[in-house]
C-alpha cells in the first residue's frame, strides 16, 4: 500500500517493489491465474497490474482497498506499506497509523 494519491507517483515507487515479486514463481503463477498477462508482469508491471496489485491514494481510498477484501471473505488482511521516500524496507510509520486509527 502507497499513501501517496497521485497515480504516477504511486506507481513509479510500486514497481521496483512489483519486481522482486515478479520474480518469484509462487508469486507470478498466481497472477496467472487472477487473468494478468506475461505483459503485464513485464519491466516492473504494466498500470493494470500496479493497480490491481497495490492499494494506493489517501488513507480513505486505501481503507476502502482493504475492506474489498473482507467484503469478500476474508478474516485479516496484510499490509505492506511502501515509503513514498523511495527505500525499499524503511517503514512508512505515518501510513500505518493513518490506517490504525
């Protein structure tokens, strides 16, 4: 999850981290079989698979992401919030509380 609300932006900082999932097999043949391409998991994903893929906007619209899936059975949801400063692994604590509260 990006919380940042412009789409190129969110985009830009979702796909170096698209691409180390992309390369895993367990990853990528599930993606598969969700109705993504190859194509789309090419050079960091295309926008269909950025968007299908990562919750992204205000705290508003990413909440609203997250209640898709318990609208849809499931019982927890993980979240993995990405630093709109660009480095992979540095938490992003304003996301999580934004989202805790």
């Amino acid at each position: 999850m990006i919380l940042v609300p412009d789409a190129a932006t969110a985009r830009d900082l979702a796909r170096p981290v698209a691409q180390i999932y992309a390369g895993l097999p367990n990853y990528r043949n599930n993606w598969l079989r969700m109705g993504l391409s190859e194509r789309d998991l090419e050079n960091g994903g295309s926008d269909k698979f950025i968007d299908a893929t990562f919750a992204w906007g205000t705290v508003d619209q990413i909440r609203a992401r997250i209640n898709e899936h318990f609208d849809a059975g499931a019982d927890h949801v993980c979240i993995q919030p990405v630093n709109p400063n660009g480095q992979f692994g540095d938490l992003h604590w304003e996301a999580l509380e934004a989202l805790a509260s």
